[in-house]
C-alpha cells in the first residue's frame, strides 16, 4: 500500500534531497596563505606531463581559515583554450561548503599573459562569488616554467 507522500513522489517526479556534512579533519600543511602556496598545491594535484599537452582548468575548494577542502579538474579543453561552465564551479563549491576558492588553468603556450577569454571569465567568476557569498581568492595560469596570479598582478 503506497503512503500519501510515496503517492506524491510518484505524481510529482521528484525525489527527496539529503546532504550531509562532515568537516574534513584538516593538516596544518594544507594552508594556502599565498599565491605561491596555491601553486604548490595545484602542482602537486596536476599530472605534469600533460601541461603542455592541452588546457586544463582546476578548482581548489577552501575554508574560511584557507585549508583545503579539495581540488579537482573541471575542465579539459585542446591546444588553443578550454570551456569552463561558471554552474558547475559554484555548484561544486556549494556541495563542499567551500567559502573560497581559488581557480587555476594552463597554457600550453607557455605563455603567462592572460587571453581576453581569461580576464572575462574571471570577470564573470567574480560577479557569482559575490552573489553567492563564496570568495575568489585568485585565478592562477600555469606554465611549464612558472606561473602568473591574477591577484598579485591587480588584474582582480
């Protein structure tokens, strides 16, 4: 015998959303308190030897006291660009309870001059960070040889 609220699933479509939360118990080491710390951590999340291959782009998901939550490849794109998608950004920063993040891409260039497609981005990035209450700390854009901050460079 089916209950009014499996009746009501049933008519509706819908399931029940459940989430739970557990914090992470955080080391110490996994701190960021600079853009080189985030390269560190990027780098050592990132298989190196496609860094020159095709453009990648990496959320790193973060606390309020900047301890690391999680990183993870959003995207994988060709030689000339990636497609990033602003939704599954958030969404994924929402599902952790991130209250920051700090996003990362490379250029298999070498280049480390930002495109007008990444200052855009970053742009657009920023706008839904305030809207959700979720802090870009900065956007990084990584080489084989170095990297460059959109923070440190005031291009935020």
């Amino acid at each position: 015998m089916k209950t009014q609220k499996s009746t009501a699933i049933a008519i509706a479509g819908c399931h029940e959303v459940e989430i739970h939360y557990k914090r992470p118990i955080f080391n110490s080491d996994n701190k960021v308190a600079s853009s080189e710390d985030s390269e560190r951590f990027f780098r050592s999340f990132i298989d190196e030897k496609r860094i020159d291959y095709k453009e990648f782009f990496w959320i790193m998901l973060l606390t309020n006291a900047n301890q690391i939550i999680g990183i993870s490849e959003i995207s994988v794109g060709n030689t000339t660009g990636v497609s990033v998608n602003v939704k599954e950004i958030y969404q994924l920063a929402l599902l952790k309870n991130a209250s920051a993040i700090i996003v990362a891409h490379n250029h298999p260039s070498g280049k480390l001059s930002p495109s007008e497609s990444d200052k855009k981005l970053t742009k657009k990035l920023t706008g839904a960070s305030q809207l959700l209450d979720i802090t870009l700390l900065d956007h990084l854009i990584l080489t084989s040889e170095g990297f460059v901050s959109f923070s440190d460079s005031n291009w935020m």
